[in-house]
C-alpha cells in the first residue's frame, strides 16, 4: 500500500483484499459492513473474498444507479445496521462508483452519530472525485446531493484492477475530472492528458495520473474542507455541466456526468476567453482536444432552459450565475458573475465550435 495523499488516508493498493485485511486488522472493530450496489457487488465483490472479516451476512446491496441515492436507501442501510447490532465501534465499507461512496459515507457519519467509514471506489470518476474529500449525501426528489456531511473517510483504497473492466464511456467520464484538476491547478499536465491513448490504455500510466489528480483534488481539499472560498475551484467546468445533466436527464436522454462536465469545460474555456482574457490559443487548442474526446452535443433550442438551470444551481447565492473561471490555466478565480447575455453568447460559440468540429 502506497500512499497517494497521506494525510487523507488515501492509498495506492495493488491487491486490495491484503489492504483492507491489513486496515481492519490494525482497526479491529467490533462489526465490519460492506455496502455495495448491484453493480459492484456484481463485478467487483469477488476481488474482497478473502478479507475474512467481510462477512456474507454483514453485506449490504442497493439497487444501482443515481436514482436509489435517496431517503429509502439510506433507511435500509440504518435498518441494517441496527438490527444487525452495529456499535458505535462497527466500521462500514463502502465497495462501488459515487453512489455507494456518497451514500454509505452519508449514513456511516450519522449512524449513532457516527461510525468510521472505508472507501473503495471501483469507477475511475469515483476514484478521482467522489470518494475523496469528504463530502457525503443523498438525493432529495430531483434535488441532486441536496441532505448530507461533511466527513472524511477514514481510508481510501485506489486499486487500478477495478479500472480494467470499466467501459470507455465511463473512463472517459472519469477522465473529464482529471483534465479539470489539470487545468485548475497542473498546467504542465493538460497536454500528456489531452493525448491519452484511449485506443490502447496503458493502465499503468493511468495509475500514475489517477494519483496525481488524487493530489491535485486533495490540495484543495485540505486548503478548505467545507467550501468557504477555494475548494470552489473544483466546481469549474460544472455550471454549465450540471445544466446540461439535468437537461438530459430531465429530456430522458440521461448523460454521463464526466460527458457534462467535459462539454461544460468547453463551455466555460469560452467564457474565460471573453471574460478573464485567457489566451485565444491555449482556449482553442483545449476546446478542440476536449471536444473531440466527448464527442457532439447540441444546445440549439435549449438555451432558455439551461440558463434556467443554471440559474437554479445551488452553488449561486442570490447575486447571479456563479463560475470558477480561469485568467490563465493553473489559476484560479471563484465566485465570477456572468450575465445571461454573456451565457448566451457562449452558447453560440459553443455551437459553432461543434458545427466546425462535426
Ligand atoms: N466534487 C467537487 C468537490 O468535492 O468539491
């Protein structure tokens, strides 16, 4: 077990079932729990089997998807706990993509007001982003992650194994949070991403960027755990992207968050052209590179409702649609107001990079 950011806990692990032995051993709680959802108990279980202390009755599976992230799940992961006589001292390992990470953290901190919890996420956006940082929750209705806490997983185990089953949608969705990581903070890093080998991932390589974007979130992590001011700077590429999200979920034409994310960054490169002066070429030469790897999406006709969305986002408060824009790549400048006209012209621009690209 390697570690990637120390202080967080957060560990390179090349056999996981040794690691997790290994964290419960020193542990030694009175009760482990695994959570997983269909999925990862599907495809993913089977590489804890020999953890001895996962025990088949102490398992907990949740439907998968996005959907299940909500009050029901988390009364039957309460339930479970309770009438399987969880302790204060019960440890809850939470096995799978963003989901079961968010969720299970969400009731690992609130159960008898809290028990320790263990990420091991199993998808590569969940490896970068959601099992790390602390940020825990469930969905309310339609209202995305809208209960939850703040805590910080007491280990997060990152095994590239689980990378190597992943379908190139989904590594390409988690690679939209590396690229961001590199423009908000690595400048040096966007173009060895931006020319990634898709057609022929070297996983290893993979690895290594998968760690160095671990830090990169970390760093902005430790500097503000509770989002007062800088750890905002992980939200660029996201207000445009979580419009689009929503748009697609709510049309029934759902879309992978890193797809949204990666045309948001396109979205908010061309706002930072206009906006912070970031220089036309480096804004060109991304957008292209970026674009290519997620492929067409068409905003025609949908403005009104995005800007719409947009204006509902949560990460407003109260004085206008708010970015974290970029003045130059590896800096960052949170809290920007953009006006609908300004939004409206990004649009435009937006399609006819993509009319000139597809
Ligand atoms: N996903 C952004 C953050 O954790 O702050």
């Amino acid at each position: 077990m390697n570690p990637i950011a120390p202080k967080c806990n957060v560990w390179a692990s090349s056999n996981v079932a040794d690691d997790l032995a290994s964290l419960l051993d020193a542990k030694d709680p009175k009760q482990v729990f695994l959570l997983m959802d269909e999925g990862s108990e599907r495809h993913c279980r089977t590489l804890l089997s020999p953890v001895h202390s996962l025990l088949a009755e102490n398992s907990i599976v949740i439907p998968s998807g996005d959907d299940a992230k909500d009050y029901r799940s988390a009364l039957a992961i309460w339930d479970f706990l309770s009438s399987h006589g969880a302790t204060r001292k019960a440890v809850l390992v939470n096995l799978g993509g963003g989901m079961p990470c968010d969720l299970g953290g969400f009731c690992a901190s609130t159960f008898k007001r809290g028990i320790e919890f263990i990420n091991i996420p199993t998808t590569l956006l969940s490896q970068v982003d959601a099992s790390l940082g602390g940020k825990t929750g469930m969905n309310l209705g339609s209202l995305k992650n809208e209960i939850g806490v703040f805590q910080m997983a007491s280990h997060v185990l990152i095994c590239s194994d689980f990378l190597r089953s992943l379908d190139m949608d989904n590594l390409l969705s988690g690679f939209a949070e590396m690229i961001k990581h590199a423009l908000i903070h690595a400048p040096e890093a966007v173009d060895r991403l931006l020319d990634f080998d898709f057609k022929n991932v070297d996983y290893a390589l993979l690895h290594d960027y998968v760690a160095e974007s671990i830090q990169i979130k970390n760093f902005f992590v430790e500097a503000d755990p509770q989002e007062k001011g800088l750890r905002k700077a992980l939200n660029f590429g996201h207000t445009f992207g979580h419009a689009f999200e929503t748009f697609a979920m709510r049309s029934g034409n759902p879309v992978l968050h890193g797809f949204a994310v990666g045309w948001g960054m396109v979205c908010e490169l061309l706002l930072c052209e206009s906006k912070m002066g970031l220089d036309s070429n480096v804004v060109c030469h991304v957008c292209e590179k970026v674009s290519r790897l997620y492929g067409p999406h068409d905003v025609r006709g949908s403005e009104d409702a995005l800007i719409e969305l947009m204006t509902h986002d949560k990460k407003n408060d109260g004085s206008g649609i708010n970015f974290t824009l970029l003045p130059s790549v590896g800096n960052v400048a949170i809290n920007q107001i953009a006006s609908e006209a300004e939004i409206r012209d990004v649009f435009a621009r937006f399609a006819d990079l993509q009319n000139h690209l597809f």
